[in-house]
C-alpha cells in the first residue's frame, strides 16, 4: 500500500496498516524536515507563505463568515496546508476538534458505514483522555 501525504491521519493511517506483518506500507512525504521552531505552539504563524505550507489560496466567498471577509482572516483555510511530517498539524497552535456527528453519519449514505459517528466516538474519547492524562504526568 501506498499512502501519499504524512498528515496527522497518513501516519496513523500507516502505522495502523503496518501492524499487520503481511502487509507492506510505503509513507510518501513531499516536504522536508520539520523545523525546530514547529514545537512552539505560539510561533505557528511563522510559517504562512513559507516553505513548510503549500501555499494553496482560496477564492473570497461571498457567504462564508458571515460575509465578513474583510474582518476576519482564517489562514488555516487559505494558505496553512502543511509540507512535512505531520502535516498542517505541524502548525496548528495545537488545536483540537472533533467533527460532528452528521458529518460522520452522513458518510453512511455514501456506503462507509464503518465511519458513522457511534463507531468512531470511542476513539476521539480514547485520545481525549491520553491528552488529558499527559497534561498531568509529572514524569514527562
């Protein structure tokens, strides 16, 4: 198997696979090393426009935020696609979100029952609590 892309869900995906000994999994990643200042939550916005983005820009939409273009600036939407391992979560700021259960459940419809949101809530729960277990361990 061939996974392009080593985002948060491609390594996953790809350590996933990999636990099966019968299985061969190859990660392709078109950036570089992770620069060092990545670890530093607070300096994510270093890194728009840089090399560690793929630069990709979107159009003004007329309804988005309310039509409140002019105000308001989601660079995690234009310009903040991450090139390296990781992904965009190389320079999220750490941020954290779950999707929403009509999201997964509308995957249903398209015969992906396998991602309805009661299957996969034990798993957000799983991490959830790992993250909230490592805030907390004093031996880190």
């Amino acid at each position: 198997m061939v996974i392009f892309g080593a985002s948060a869900a491609g390594c996953v995906l790809a350590n996933r696979l990999s636990e099966d000994p019968n299985k061969k999994v190859l990660l392709l990643e078109a950036g570089g090393p992770n620069p060092s200042l990545s670890e530093i939550p607070a300096l994510s916005n270093i890194f728009q426009g840089s090399v560690y983005s793929w630069n990709f820009k979107t159009v003004q939409q007329e309804k988005s935020f309310f039509s409140m273009h002019d105000r308001v600036k989601m660079p995690i939407y234009s310009d903040l696609f991450g090139k390296g391992l990781g992904g965009t979560t190389m320079f999220d700021s750490m941020i954290y979100l779950r999707g929403l259960p009509d999201e997964y459940n509308s995957w249903t419809t398209l015969g992906l029952r396998e991602w309805r949101w009661e299957k996969n809530f034990p798993y957000f729960i799983k991490v959830e609590q790992k993250m909230d277990a490592n805030l907390y361990d004093t031996n880190r």
